[in-house]
C-alpha cells in the first residue's frame, strides 16, 4: 500500500466521523479491511498504519486550529456549506500541511486534488486547488504558529 493509498483511507474514515459521528479507531478498522471494489483487503503495512494514524489521530486533534485555518483562507465558504468531501479532504491536507513538514507541499497539493476529483467533483479538484494554493503563500508563518 502507498501513502496515496493511506490518505484516502484517512479520508474515508474523517467523512466516516465527520458524517456518522462513527468512532475514529472503528472508522479507520473499517476502511483498513476494504479495497475500493468493496472486497476484503490485507492488513496495511506498519509504515502505513502508523502513517495512516498520524494523519487520522493528528487531523481530528487539531481539528479546531485546523477548521480556524480554513475559515480564513475558504473565502466566502463556511465549512458547513462545504460537501464532506471536500471539507475533509481540506482538513486532511492542511494537517498535513503544518504537521508532516517531510511531505513536499507539491505532494500534499496534488494528493489533494486527486482525492476531491475521485470521490467528490472536477469543480472539487479546483476548489480544494484554490484553497489550498492561499494556505500556502502564509505556509512558514502558519507553521511557526502551530509551533507556539
């Protein structure tokens, strides 16, 4: 399994909890033992559990500075309007953004945008785009408040 495939196992889990207020450590068991075909799928290497719930665990800890960075760079988008795709899949990569620093911004940008055209629209591809190409100019300044 690759880090594509463990972030869009995140996803899955977030608008599991976002959604259905499902419990993050059963969300990301469910999502771990399906394929995208809906069949049983093997258990993901450790790299990629430890991965997987750095990105899952981190994102819903933060999750309030996380949606504070939103509020300000989602111009004119109130989280709430925003489709469960898109708004974790923004989640998902601001965390990563501000916390996996080793992750190249152009790697959590692209794996981004793949995630919201797959599973939610085109337009979602270029929306997560925009929003996150504002985080980014602010990015080191970002980062250094997370540090206090």
């Amino acid at each position: 399994m690759s880090r594509r495939a463990a972030r869009e196992k995140v996803l899955q889990a977030l608008v599991a909890v976002d959604l259905g207020g499902t419990d993050a450590e059963e969300a990301l068991e469910q999502v771990w033992r399906l394929r995208g075909d809906g069949e049983a799928e093997g258990d993901p290497s450790p790299e990629d559990e430890e991965f997987a719930r750095r990105l899952l665990f981190g994102t819903l800890e933060e999750g309030r500075r996380v949606d504070g960075v939103l509020r300000t760079y989602s111009t004119g988008w109130d989280l709430d309007r925003m489709a469960s795709v898109d708004r974790n899949v923004l989640r998902l990569a601001v965390y990563e953004l501000l916390h996996v620093p080793a992750t190249p911004v152009s790697v959590v940008m692209n794996e981004a945008v793949e995630l919201a055209k797959r599973y939610s629209t085109e337009e979602s591809g270029r929306f997560v785009n925009g929003v996150l190409a504002r985080i980014v100019v602010h990015l080191e300044e970002l980062r250094t408040r997370v540090g206090e």
